[in-house]
C-alpha cells in the first residue's frame, strides 16, 4: 500500500486530518501514519480522530512509547514463546512466524501474568515498527510506502487445551482488541497453517473482535503443505522464508525451522510454575462485591513518601487503580486496570509528589456473578533523609 494510491479528496481530508491534530503528541509524523486511522474508520475524520486519540491516551497509560526500553519479559516468554522476525515479504514487510500451535499456553500462564503475555506480544508489535523506521531502506518500497506486517501462524499441534483454557482464550480476544484500536492498517496478511478441525471452534470465538477490513487478510490452511507453502511463497521469496516452511532459509547449524530466530516453543518446565498460592502473612483481607467496588484511603503528610501496595485475591482478576484527592476531584495516579493476582501478589511503589488523600482501589464492577476476597498490605512510608552530596551510596 502507497500514498499514491489515493484520491484527491483522501489527501484533502488527510491533510484536515493532521490540521485536527495539531494539539496530539504523536508517535509519528508521517502521513503514512496518519493515513491508517482515516482507512480504519473509512475516511471519517471524527470516528479516525477519536480513535487515534483514545490510542494516544492508551500509549501513554501504559507507557507504551518507552515499551522496547523498559520492557524485560520473564525467561519463561523468552525461552517458550515462539514467535518473532524471520525476514520480509515481497512488499517489503517485515515477515513473522509465530508456532502457536507450539505454545504451551496453560504452562505460560501459570508461570507468568497474562499481563506479561500481552506485554510480550505488543512488544514485538512495537519492535517491527522500529525495525521499519530504523531500517527504512531494507523496509520501505519508497518513501510513500505504508508498510505493514506479514504473519505465519503455524497451528502445528493445536489442541483443545489452546480453546478450553480461559486464560488463553481472554488474552487472546484481548490482543485481538488491543491490535484493532491501536494498530490499524499494520497487518498486510495472514497466513494459518496446519490448522485442525478444531481450530474454527477457537476462531470462531476470535472471529466477533476482529474489523471485516483484518478478516478479509486473514487466509486459513490445513494440513496440505503443498498448499498452503504455494500460497505463502506467492507474497515471500523464498531466501526470506525459513525451509520448513517452503523457502531456503536456514540458520547457521541447517535448521530448516530457524530456531535461533523464532524458538520452538513445547512444553513449560513445572520448574517455572507460580509456587502455590501467594502468602496471606502480615496482610488483612475485603471482600469486593460483584459489580462493585471498595477503596481505601491513605494520608500523606509529607511530599516525597512512598505508597507501597502488595495483594492478591483468592480466585480471578481484579481491577486496581490509585487515585489521590483534590477539592472534591479523584485524581488518577496509577490509571486502573485488570490484575491478575490469584497465582501471584501485585507489588509497587508510587513517591507521593503531593500531600493529602490517596485513594486505593479495587473495582469488580466487570464481574457480574463472583465476588472476590483480596488480601492486601499498603502502608505509607517516610521520605529518607537527605543524605550529604559526597555521598555514593
């Protein structure tokens, strides 16, 4: 896909678009950039600019724009998690494999958050975009390029403890989710393969949260290898392309699967596995209705203190969120969001910048039928003195 490709009337409602945005912060300037929300939302400029705003305040909830820097996945993502960049498609995309139907998900999840997951997996998101702006000769066809990706997803071993596992099915719909709000037009094509019979019970599932514009780039094959390497070397040369998956592309020792790019997934070690369920010692408990919410207030008399928070609820996700109080207003300081904290306890720290009334919250108003009990410990402690500049410790 190029700029060149449209309308005068779309590089007019283009060039409003960025007028109407003057005010935005933006993580890129390009038109190429710009362009993708005004085709997601069919060249709407108050729909494509809601859209890009909400995807503004989402960046900045969840610093996505300092995501590659700060980000380190747990060993379990690292050494389990099979996917990743094996080269590029013939537009010049940047081509992924990802060996899903390799993916020990249930031992994933029990060795790590699912938040970690979805973190995982934007982050490989925001490292193919950098891959293109850091690289633009190796990824852009021409300057007016709006480059995109291209995925193999290998179902090779799909079973149904990939569909039945709950939080596997949840962080998957909710990537799906996270990828249409927030990266329209990134994705240039799909290609499943191996995928079983039961596979199109699982898509099914996935199939509501994805936009017709995705659906459209999705093609799914089963097992016929003849078939479906036809398909994918008609958009992938083949030097690009792993052997195992119809091209010649090999690592170092002959693998034909390219492990040392993209791993090869199989079985989660016990050995990673949350240890049983998190310590209630030293922490006192609530009950958080369902469809409700509880808070706790927390007063901070001197600037500088530190608010330490460290809980866990006995089955299931909880939403948490710390606010601070300013003449009848809440104040969000750590912007809500679902934790999950059954497996593991939720620990943090915030230096209180202001004094006053600080607001803990747990919110179960997404649940309509489970209550949740929550353990906790949040304490506030004193600024540390100053210590002498000469000092190095």
């Amino acid at each position: 896909m190029d700029l060149n490709q449209f309308s005068d009337k779309q590089r007019a409602v283009l060039k409003q678009f960025r007028e109407e945005l003057k005010d935005c912060q933006l993580p890129d300037s390009e038109d190429a950039y710009l362009i993708r929300w005004l085709i997601a939302r069919d060249f709407d400029l108050a729909r494509a600019g809601k859209m890009l705003r909400n995807s503004l305040d989402w960046r900045r909830k969840y610093k996505i724009d300092t995501l590659l820097d700060d980000f380190k996945p747990p060993e379990v993502l690292a050494k389990y998690f099979p996917a990743g960049f094996v080269g590029r498609d013939k537009f010049l995309n940047p081509l992924w494999v990802v060996r899903y139907g390799r993916t020990d998900m249930k031992g994933i999840l029990r060795s790590t958050k699912k938040r970690d997951y979805v973190m995982k997996v934007i982050h490989l998101v925001e490292s193919s975009i950098w891959l293109v702006k850091s690289n633009p000769e190796k990824y852009k066809r021409s300057s007016d390029a709006i480059v995109q990706s291209t995925i193999i997803f290998d179902m090779e071993g799909f079973s149904m403890q990939h569909i039945t596992n709950k939080q596997a099915m949840e962080s998957a719909v909710k990537l799906v989710q996270i990828y249409e709000a927030n990266y329209p037009e990134y994705l240039h094509r799909v290609f499943v393969i191996n995928a079983p019979t039961i596979f199109s019970i699982g898509f099914s599932m996935i199939k509501p949260f994805l936009n017709e514009r995705t659906r459209n780039k999705i093609q799914i094959h089963g097992h016929d290898a003849q078939q479906w390497k036809a398909a994918i070397l008609a958009e992938v040369n083949a030097e690009e392309l792993p052997v195992a998956y119809g091209g010649t592309l090999i690592d170092s020792d002959g693998n034909p699967n390219c492990a040392t790019m993209v791993n090869m997934g199989g079985e989660v070690p016990k050995s990673y596995y949350f240890a049983g369920k998190p310590d209630s010692t030293n922490k006192k408990s609530l009950t958080v209705s369902s469809g409700s919410k509880e808070q706790l207030e927390f007063p901070v008399a001197q600037v500088g203190s530190v608010l330490k928070w460290d809980f866990h609820s006995e089955e299931g996700d909880i939403t948490f969120a710390i606010y601070r109080k300013k003449e009848g207003e809440m104040i969000p300081v750590i912007f809500y969001d679902r934790v999950d904290c059954d497996m593991s306890t939720e620990e943090g720290e915030i230096r209180c910048d202001e004094n006053g009334v600080y607001v803990v919250e747990f919110d179960n108003n997404f649940s309509y039928l489970r209550s949740k009990k929550i353990w906790y410990s949040v304490k506030v402690e004193l600024a540390s003195p100053m210590k002498n500049g000469t000092d190095l410790d």
